[in-house]
C-alpha cells in the first residue's frame, strides 16, 4: 500500500526527504504528478498571476487533472504553502555564527528571506500563521537564532527576536508585493508618486503640522532603505548583544 499524503508530510519533516513517487501517466499528460511538479507549477502560477490566484484547483488545471490526483501527494493548500515557504528557504545561504559580524549576518539572512519572497508576488502571505516544521524552514530559523545566540542574546530573548525578525520580513515582503501589483495595473489612484505624496502633505491643514513640516523626512528612502533601518533598529535594540552595527545590504 502506497503511503497517504499525511505519511508523506510526516516523512518529509522527519527525513527532509521527499518519498513521493510518480503517479504515472494518464490520457497522454505530459509529466506525471508529483509533489515536485506541483510545486513547481505552483510557483509557476504565484509568479504569473500572484499568490492570491493560488489554489489547488488552479494548479491541477496547469497539469491538466483533478484536484484529487493533487490530494494524493499534498494534504491541502495549507501543506503546499508550506511546501513552497520550505523551497524558498533551502536557497538561505547561512553563516556560521560570528560573534564579531552578527548584526552584518542577520541582515544578511534576513535579505536573502526577503529576496526570495519577492520573486513569488505575495507568497510571503503563506508563511503568516504557521509553525515552522518544515525542515527547509526550521534550518533559516535555526541559523537566526543560532546567529543571535552568537551575539550574546539572552535565549529567551534570541527566541522572541528570531520570531519578530521573521514576521517583520514576511509583512515587509507581502507589502512590497501588494505595491508592485497596484503599479503593475496601473492603479494610480492607489500608488503615487514620492512627489505627488509630499505635495499632498504639504496641502494638509495646519492641525497637521508635523506631516507637514517632515513631509521630506517621512517620505525619504528608496529600494531597500526602510528595510534595513528597520532590521538594524530592531538588533540594536536587542539588551545584551555585544555592539556594532548591521551593515545594508
């Protein structure tokens, strides 16, 4: 007897392996299933249509077949999501812990996450309330806390600054995304220019004075600017860690 999708899923975490074998063909298909090609037609479809456009009737349309033959291989959508978070993060390329450049690594990592996500518009949305078990996804996790650790923060400290790390890349990510998309269709009424956005707080009635005068300020950065302050603030904010700053990416 085959084993059940849950016997996979469970396989996988424990192995890191995949146990999922080809179906075989059916009516001249041109692959077989396997959780392999339905990962791959999934990002496929993130990439093209975005991640709301994820479902799996809309990935077992791609290869041409029932969402039934999908179930046969992965539990649920819930299951592919952590499929596709867990794939992006075995491409985290992460450091040996340094005492002395810890900030400079976390940044890193935590950039590389960010990266990753934003190849796939919106797919950070699938890591949002969901324990790390997927063994790709407790590596990234492990390698922060361990980076952390490394700085000289308290466990219980590392542990909730790993998390909010996380959570901060995974909102970051989906925002960016939502952006580009409005920019993409051109929504202009929702995504204006920095120009356009400071002549509007410049417009303000004076029971605004401080949007008013920092209009510049708070409308200041390009690319990733925000990102790194943000994460940089985040680690010196950190009690206990050893000193020196995180390097941008």
């Amino acid at each position: 007897m085959s084993p059940s999708p849950q016997q996979r899923r469970a396989a996988r975490h424990q192995l890191g392996t995949d146990p999922d074998a080809p179906a075989g063909r059916r009516g001249g298909r041109k692959q077989p299933i396997t959780v392999d090609a339905i990962i791959a037609t999934a990002f496929g479809i993130v990439e093209k249509e975005g991640y709301e456009a994820l479902t799996m009737r809309r990935v077992a349309t791609a290869l041409e077949t029932g969402p039934s033959s999908l179930y046969a291989h992965v539990v649920n959508k819930e299951d592919l999501d952590e499929l596709l978070i867990g794939r992006l993060c075995a491409e985290i390329d992460l450091p040996e812990p340094d005492p002395a450049h810890w900030r400079a690594q976390l940044l890193d990592v935590c950039a590389q996450l960010r990266d990753q996500y934003l190849r796939y518009p919106g797919i950070s949305r699938a890591a949002f309330a969901s324990a790390p078990s997927n063994l790709d996804t407790l590596r990234v996790s492990e390698g922060v806390l361990g980076i952390l650790l490394a700085g000289g923060v308290a466990p219980q400290t590392a542990a909730w600054a790993a998390d909010s790390l996380m959570l901060y890349v995974n909102a970051y990510s989906l925002e960016v995304s939502l952006v580009r998309g409005r920019v993409g269709r051109g929504d202009d009424t929702w995504v204006v220019s920095r120009d356009e956005l400071m002549r509007r707080f410049e417009k303000l009635p004076d029971t605004f004075p401080h949007t008013k005068r920092y209009a510049a300020e708070l409308t200041a950065g390009t690319g990733h600017d925000r990102f790194d302050f943000t994460v940089g603030l985040m680690l010196d904010g950190l009690p206990g860690a050893r000193k020196g700053r995180a390097h941008s990416s």
